[in-house]
C-alpha cells in the first residue's frame, strides 16, 4: 500500500462513532510526528491504515485500560488500540506497523506482573476480540488465541474432556500463555508445560506474514512462537491436546512443622506418580508452614485408598484431611479466590510483585530454607503467598521454556513468592524495594542452577537474558532476526 492511499476507513462508521463521543477511530500515522490521527491528510507524511474488519482507536480509555498489567508495576501507554474483527486485521496491521517502524503487541487478559505486554507509543492488539472456539473433540481443540482457558476446559468438558495441562488461574488466554509457556498446580505435573501439548498454530510473523505452523510445517517458528514471549510473532489460532476428563477431585492437606520433613513426603508422591496434583499452597498471607494439596482425579465408584496413596510417609500424613471437589469446581480453586481478591479486596489495583523461579531438585531444598523462613508481612501482603510445586523435567520438551539441567535428577521445582501489596497501588517505592529482592532472588537462585520463569517481575539485564537462554540464545536472536527483522513485536520483556 502506497502512503497515497485514502479512504481505508470506513467514513459512515468513522463519523457516527468519533461523532457520538464513544470511541476515536484512527484514520492514519503521520511519518513525521510519529503520531497516530484522526482526520486523513493530503501529505506524503499521512499513511493511511488498511481497511479493517474490526476497529482501531486510540481514545483515552482505551490506551489507558492497556497501559498497565495485572501487576501495576510497570505503565506504557500505547498510542492506539486494535480491537480485531478478524486474523487479517492483525496480519494487516502488523504489516502496516512493520513498513512504518511503529511497535506492537498483543496483550489477553492482561495477567502478567511487569509490563510484558505492554508497549509505549505503538500499537496494542486486544486479543480478546479473537475469541472463536471453532471445534472441540477426541483430535484436540481448535480455538483462536483470544480464547479464555476457562471456556475452552468447560466446552471440553461437556464432551467428557480436559486439557492436560492447565494453569492455576484460568481466565488467561489460550494465546497468552502459549506465548509465556503455561504452567499451574491445578492438572497433572507429570504431563508438561501448555505448550508442550500444542498441535498447531497460525501465527503472523513481525514482516506480517500469517503462517501455519506445528512440529512438520514451518517448525522453527512453530518452536519460536511456543514460549517465545511474543518476539517472533503473533499468536492468532491453536490447536491444543485434550485427555479424557475424570468427573471428581480429592485434595488431600496435610501440613507440615519443617521444610525437610515436607519435602521428604512431596518427593515420595512425586516419584510414584499416583497424584494428578502436588504442591504447597499455605494460606493467603502467608509463606509457612508448608501445607501440602495433593490431588487425585476420579469417578464415582472409583473412590480413592488414602491408605495406599498415603503409605510410607511421614506421621504428619496420618493427620492428613480431604475434601471432594467436582472436576470443575477443582480446577476454579484459584480463580474463584483471585476472583474473590478482586471484588472484595481491590486486589486489580495492588502491586504485585510476584517472583516466579524454577529450582533443581538438588538445590531447591535448601534455597526454600533459605528464602521461606524469612519472608516478612511486606514480602507476601495480605492476599499473597508462597508456592512450591514439582514438575518432571522429561516433560517439557519446547526450547525456549527454560528449565534448569536435568543433571540433578528428574524433578525440577516451581518456587514462587507471590507478593501482593496491602495497599491499592501504583507504589513506586515498594515496587523497587520488592525487585530488588526479586534480583537477589533470582541471582541466589541462578547460582545453585535456577531459572526464572518470566511471568513475574524481575528486571534482566541484556547478560541476563542471554545467561537465560544459554545455549538457545544464538538460535533465538536468528529467529528474531528471520521472523521480525525490524524488530517491532512485543518489547515489554527487553529481550533484544
């Protein structure tokens, strides 16, 4: 499209939408001000925007509802917002802002805690406006990225599915966590990451091409897109792996007066691969003592032992009580409560600060003991905890999930300080005080073979991210490079 190209968009819808007041339809980029307009110009600085299916604005609303995430830590503001009506829309738009040096980034449900979706003066792709799911059944579920998790488990369901693996919170995108990796206590810790149960994607690379992708057609961006933090392209559509569903849960809690008698039970479970679900979760506010949930699926009449499950564990165990859940009732647990934060408790407006880090199985004992003993009221708040939870390494398989080595045995562990603030925020002050305990978090962790999971909030530094990715990492910039060679896509993270 040359920049004398005019009436892209609509002018009936232009005019009775910017008219009446609701929302402010962008007609076009002016090169020189590197500002988005309203009005077409007659100027060869005037590139007009493509004729779009959906709506792209730049009102104050809009820009200010994707300035910030769910952490409140970091705010960019875009200068204009795509609501989608279509996948062509985003291959459009990608193309325009490629062309035009403008930057971009999709954002879902806005559940990150420093800013990654985020992107100061370019576009903001809503995602949400994707929200399609086309088919599910035994071959696996075909939906757009704009797709709530929480929809596609309860479509699932209704034919007797799940998918294997499935985050603590469910009210996230399927696009958003494929993007971020996906991982949760909620299903099985023995099946993998989300994206280690992805079977195709459509994505629109950063030169707006809109590619199918999986493990046999155009694989390296089907690897680079999977984890890939939205530096190689968009996600726009899925194909996900679904299991038969079991219909009950039971939790079993038991808690524990010592990190090393915890650990001693946890491991046992883990290794004989008899749970669904393992993990410490204490109560909100606070860190200690661990209290284990582990969690079996079942069927009526398929009652669960406690007897044998629990055999040969510590005495803490024989206090052990249960609750039954329905299947979807279980995998809510944790949205329910985030969902009950936010309506009673002002939790969307709290900081929060949330260190994510995946410990070996050799160190993690000890880095808890370290770490654990010493959090403070500020370093949990209110509403936030500590999480630990086992994974088995053999598991995840997609490259740019990084894990830590597998040298120290088949287990690795998810080591999370979720801190939320006690006041609604934003708290410039608290926020750099928690970071900085997030580096030292991360830096003791990192020493001991630790990787950070980069939901959370941690400021890398470029060594950083090059030490993340190891030996990824020249494999990594030349995707960038082949994918989006003006490097316009997603810049919250700071990779490149």
């Amino acid at each position: 499209m040359s920049l004398g190209e005019r009436g892209s968009v609509n002018r009936r819808q232009f005019l009775s939408r910017f008219g009446a007041g609701t929302v402010a339809l962008v007609a076009g980029f002016d090169l020189i001000t590197r500002q988005w307009v309203a009005e077409a110009a007659d100027s060869t600085s005037f590139a007009s925007v493509p004729s779009l299916d959906g709506t792209l604005v730049f009102d104050a609303d809009s820009l200010a509802a994707n300035a910030h995430d769910q952490g409140n830590i970091v705010f960019r503001t875009p200068c204009a917002v795509l609501r989608p009506g279509s996948v062509k829309d985003i291959r459009k738009m990608i193309d325009y802002c490629n062309r035009h040096g403008i930057k971009v980034a999709p954002v879902g449900a806005h559940h990150t805690m420093f800013g990654q979706p985020l992107v100061s003066g370019g576009l903001s792709i809503e995602m949400r406006s994707l929200n399609t799911i086309h088919s599910i059944g035994t071959a696996g579920a075909d939906v757009d990225a704009g797709v709530l998790w929480k929809d596609v488990i309860e479509a699932a369901y209704a034919q007797g599915l799940t998918p294997a693996s499935i985050t603590s919170y469910i009210k996230t995108t399927v696009g958003g966590t494929l993007s971020m990796g996906g991982i949760g206590m909620m299903s099985a810790y023995r099946v993998g990451a989300q994206v280690d149960h992805a079977r195709k994607l459509e994505v629109v690379t950063g030169d707006g091409r809109l590619k199918s992708c999986s493990s046999s057609q155009n694989s390296d961006l089907f690897e680079a897109a999977l984890a890939g933090l939205g530096q190689c392209g968009v996600i726009t559509r899925a194909t996900i792996d679904l299991v038969p569903a079991k219909q009950l849960a039971r939790t079993y809690r038991i808690g524990y007066p010592d990190i090393t008698t915890f650990f001693q039970d946890i491991r046992v479970l883990a290794n004989r691969g008899e749970f669904n679900s393992l993990g410490s979760i204490p109560q909100p506010g606070t860190a200690q003592p661990l209290t284990l949930w582990a969690t079996v699926f079942y069927n009526p009449g398929d009652v669960p032992d406690a007897t044998h499950l629990l055999r040969g564990l510590s005495p803490a165990a024989g206090a052990a009580a249960f609750e039954d859940y329905d299947y979807l009732d279980y995998i809510s647990l944790v949205t329910n409560l985030y969902d009950s934060f936010a309506a009673n408790l002002d939790w969307n407006a709290k900081v929060k600060p949330w260190s994510d880090l995946f410990l070996p199985d050799a160190a993690v004992e000890e880095y808890v003991e370290s770490v654990f003993p010493s959090l403070t009221a500020e370093d949990l708040g209110p509403t936030g905890f500590g999480l630990i939870f086992p994974m088995l390494r053999s598991s995840y398989g997609r490259p740019l999930l990084r894990l830590p080595s597998g040298a120290s045995g088949p287990l690795v562990w998810l080591v999370s300080v979720l801190t939320d603030s006690a006041e609604s925020g934003p708290d410039p002050d608290f926020a750099s005080r928690m970071m900085d305990r997030n580096y030292r978090f991360y830096q003791d962790a990192a020493a001991v073979g630790g990787v950070r999971y980069p939901h959370g909030a941690c400021a890398f530094t470029d060594a950083d991210w090059q030490a993340h990715y190891g030996s990824m990492w020249t494999q990594f910039v030349a995707w960038k490079d082949s994918f989006d060679p003006n490097g316009i896509l997603t810049p919250g993270p700071g990779i490149f």
